[in-house]
C-alpha cells in the first residue's frame, strides 16, 4: 500500500521545489495534495489493518491514477499564474472544507482500525462516528477534502477531479451498503449509503 500512495506524495513534495511560487492559493493548494498523500501514508503505516491483498494490475491502476491527479492538480494550477484572482475568493472556505474532510477521514479510518484485532480478517458492522448514518463516512469526508481542494485552486480541472471522484465515491459507497446487506441480517436499515437520512 505504500506503493499506492508514495509517487503522489513525492510530487506533491517535490512542488515545493519545482514551483516556489510566492501566490498563497498554489501554496496552499500545494499544501493540501501533499497533506492528503501523507495522511495516506500515515495511516498505512500506523492506522490500516488490511484483511486481504491486491492484485499487480490494481496497483498499478490505482498507482497510476493517484500520481496523475496529484500531478495535474499542481500542474494546471501553474496555468493560472499571474491571472486576475477570482471575483469571489472561495479558497479559505476551501481550506476549512479540506481541515474538516481530511479530520474526519482520518477519525472513520481510525474507527475502522479498531474494528479488528490483529490478524483478524472477518467483516463486522462498524459503529461510532458518522458510521450510525452512513456505510461509508470516510467517503464522505474524502468528498469534503477534495470540494476543499477545489475552492482553495478554484479551476474547472480542479472541480472536474472533486466531481469524478464523488461519483466513484458514492457508487462504491452503494454498492458496499448492498454487501453489507446481504451479509448482515441485522444490519441497521437507517444507515444510509452516502449522504445521512437521504442516500
């Protein structure tokens, strides 16, 4: 996993050095991919308990994708150097949603972490946090982080990545509660799959 995560943190890092642009909303758009490839990092080093193994072909699929969307995320940003600012700054609103969504992530992950003992593989209900509404909170909270990151670069690429990665987010979401579903005869029909009391 930390094959998965590492080529996405090194461009975020390596930005830093590639770019040093004196523009706060690249600093802090910067910042915010480098930081959610760290978290990741993080948590498969210290939080994640892993019940199975992945195949070559998915690592690298998803390898390749996260270096893409941290790189391009950075890169397009460079286009907008030396532009007139947006009339309506949304960045520090952008930050807060980031804080919040990468806060959030990390706590359902940690949730999760303490859902087995080592070694162990079986599936549980998991419960606490925003898991006694929705299957998946840790999706809901990426969603936030990545909306953050859209209003701190406030670009169309940027919005494109927050929209197709909460599509992907939501069906996965779904398709985990039917699982569950069909696992659990006692799982609790109020959980949702993705948004509280609506999906």
């Amino acid at each position: 996993m930390l094959l998965l995560y590492t080529p996405a943190f090194l461009v975020g890092v390596a930005s830093f050095w590639l770019y040093p642009a004196d523009d706060s909303r690249f600093l802090f758009l910067k910042s915010a991919v480098t930081i959610h490839f760290f978290k990741r990092l993080f948590e498969v080093i210290f939080i994640h308990k892993y019940s199975g193994e992945m195949s070559l072909d998915t690592i690298i699929i998803i390898l390749v994708s996260y270096f893409f969307v941290s790189l391009s995320l950075i890169y397009t940003q460079t286009f907008n150097q030396g532009l007139s600012e947006p009339s309506i700054d949304l960045k520090y609103l952008g930050i807060v949603l980031f804080l919040i969504g990468i806060s959030g992530n990390f706590y359902h992950h940690y949730l999760l972490s303490k859902l087995r003992t080592k070694g162990e593989k079986e599936y549980k209900i998991t419960k606490g946090g925003l898991f006694e509404l929705v299957i998946c909170p840790h999706y809901l909270f990426e969603i936030l982080e990545f909306l953050g990151i859209s209003l701190i670069s406030q670009t169309l690429y940027s919005f494109s990545v927050t929209l197709g990665s909460a599509l992907y987010l939501m069906c996965r979401s779904y398709v985990t509660r039917k699982w569950y579903v069909s696992k659990f005869e006692d799982f609790p029909k109020e959980v949702q799959a993705f948004i509280p009391f609506v999906f």
